[in-house]
C-alpha cells in the first residue's frame, strides 16, 4: 500500500505511522511518515524513545500486561527470514512483519538489516 508523507509529501510504500502524542502517554492519533522522516523525528531525540519504553512497560506492568519476552521468541528459521524480507520488499509494514511472523519490530529491524550487511558483503 502507497502512501504519502505528512512532513515531506514523498510517496512510498514504506510509510510509518508516528503518534504525535506517545502512546505510553495516551496518544491515538497518528500522522504518516516516509522511513526517512520518521527516522528523523527519533534521531533526533524529538522523542526521547528509551524513556517511552519505559514508561510503556511501567504501565504495562501495572495492568498486568507486561510478562517479558518469553526465552528464544526472537529466533527465526532462514526460511522464516527470507519469507520476512519478500513480505518486506512487497511493501508489508513492520508493524503488520511483527504480527504475521510474532516478532518484535526491533527484531524485524534486525534481520532486514543482517540481510542488508550480507547482501553487501556478498557484492564485494
């Protein structure tokens, strides 16, 4: 799915959607933005990211919600990885990558750029 970005009108498949206000701190509405813009916003530190986790698994904590990572959840099988990142080129979100293969998007991230490192390796 194309979408456009709120902050720099670029349209791509890869949009994020950011909350403006966090939503460890009760925010709902979200704007969409390219991969580059959004990177933007947490680079620089506009949103102090380790501390919206933190309060996110405070609150988590106390409703109960909040068991941790269960042990060897992020492990994946190569086929499992090459699956992820087809989905990924086809234009699925990280988000939506997290859902279907129950990962983190922080683990999603990971594999898309191990994959990036070895194609890159691979080149030379």
């Amino acid at each position: 799915m194309t979408g456009q970005c709120f902050e720099c009108n670029k349209r791509t498949k890869f949009i994020h959607f950011h909350h403006v206000v966090p939503k460890c701190l009760g925010g709902t509405r979200t704007v969409p933005l390219c991969e580059g813009c959004h990177g933007l916003v947490h680079d620089y530190n506009f949103t102090h990211r380790r501390n919206l986790q933190k309060k996110g698994i405070e609150k988590a904590k106390a409703e109960g919600k909040y068991t941790g990572r269960q042990k060897g959840s992020y492990k994946h099988s190569p086929e499992e990885i090459k699956k992820m990142l087809i989905d990924r080129e086809k234009g699925m979100s990280v988000t939506d990558l997290s859902i279907k293969y129950d990962a983190t998007p922080p683990t999603i991230y990971r594999h898309i750029r191990e994959a990036n490192e070895n194609t890159k390796r691979d080149e030379t």
